[in-house]
C-alpha cells in the first residue's frame, strides 16, 4: 500500500521509510506539513499517512484538521505520531480527526501492528466504496413501475405522465428492462378462428363435414 511519511527529523523519516519499504509498502516521505496536505490530496493520494505531530509550517493535527474538513470519497487512515503524552494530548489528535496514535519513541512491533489495522481499514473502505458504485449502477438501470396506472376500460391504454394514451406493452417497456413477444391466448385464438370463420360462411357443421 502507499503510505505517506511526514516527518522534519531526517533520521526518524529514514527509520520509518526502511522499516515500511522492508514490510511490503510504497513510502512517500516528506519533511513538513503543508508538503504532507498537498500530497494527501488528489485521484493518486496515499490512503494511509504517518504524521508526526510537530513540524515546520504546519503541524501534523492541523493536516488532520485541513483534511477532514475536505469533501472526499474515501479518507486517508491518518496515524499521528508525537512524543507528547497524556489524555489531553490523545483528545486533541482525535478531535483533529486522526484515527490513531504513536507515541515517540516507537516501538517496531507496535507501529507493524498499528500500520496493519491503518491497511485493513483503508482496504475495507475500499471494498465498500466499491460495492456502493456497483449497487448504484445497478439501480440506475432500474426502472420500477408503482402506484397508480389509468388505464382504459375498454381498449387498455394506459395515460402516460404527459396525458397521452400508450398500449400496455409501450408504456412497459419504457419504464422497465421487461421485452415482449406477441402472441394469442388460447381464448384470443378460439375468438379469431370464430371471427374469421363467420367472415368466410363457414359453419360449425361445414367445418365438421
């Protein structure tokens, strides 16, 4: 996964950037917060940033701040990594929006472990975002019909929206994936022969002898 590293002490931004290289991940690394905000941002934005409390220019909870409050399809799991100590101090992070916490100095297990929840969490956001498109293409293709249809008694034309008159099968089908195929039901069928042998003076009796 990509992950961003913010960072201003180099030896710190090292350790982190070799220890998430050697456990599988692309690193970004950068050395101040507004570097941190412009690279979070954007199609291509890690998903996952590692920020240390205080930096040049901007610190890491006010990143936090700044991105939480943009509009975005899918949040980056934010990491907030500080010296500080304290629940006052743990508030502040969280109320900035980041989603966990490291204190410095950190312990490798301890950040693997934290890292691994921060890509679980990201990958099931993604998984999510993912069936949400799928249902609403799904239901962009999905015309329903409901309430109630006027429909003529005697010739079964049902009003459209726009006063007009349609056959059954027309106003349907532009309202549903529902095709049709025409044929006569045996009742329909006996009607026709009946017709069509009156038309032509054939009797029962003709027909039968």
């Amino acid at each position: 996964m990509k992950i961003l590293i913010a960072e201003d002490e180099p030896v710190s931004r090292c350790l982190l950037e070799e220890l998430l290289t050697d456990w599988g991940h692309e690193v970004v690394a950068c050395a101040d917060g507004l570097a941190a905000l412009e690279r979070l941002q954007g199609g291509d934005a890690p998903k996952l940033g590692i920020l240390d409390w205080q930096m040049p220019g901007m610190d890491g909870v006010e990143v936090c701040r700044r991105l939480r409050a943009m509009p975005t399809g899918q949040p980056a799991y934010l990491i907030l990594l500080t010296v500080r100590q304290g629940k006052d101090c743990i508030i502040t992070g969280l109320e900035a929006g980041t989603n966990d916490y490291i204190s410095k100095p950190f312990d490798v297990d301890e950040l693997r472990a934290r890292v691994n929840v921060g890509v679980r969490m990201v990958e099931l956001q993604r998984s999510l975002a993912q069936r949400v498109r799928e249902l609403e293409e799904a239901l962009a293709h999905i015309k329903q019909l409901q309430g109630i249809l006027p429909i003529c008694m005697g010739c079964k034309k049902i009003r459209n929206d726009q006063d007009y008159w349609q056959q059954v099968e027309s106003y349907i089908g532009e309202r549903s994936e529902a095709r049709f195929s025409h044929c006569l039901c045996p009742e329909c069928l006996d009607k026709a022969m009946q017709s069509a042998r009156a038309e032509l003076g054939i009797t029962s009796r003709d027909n039968n002898g």
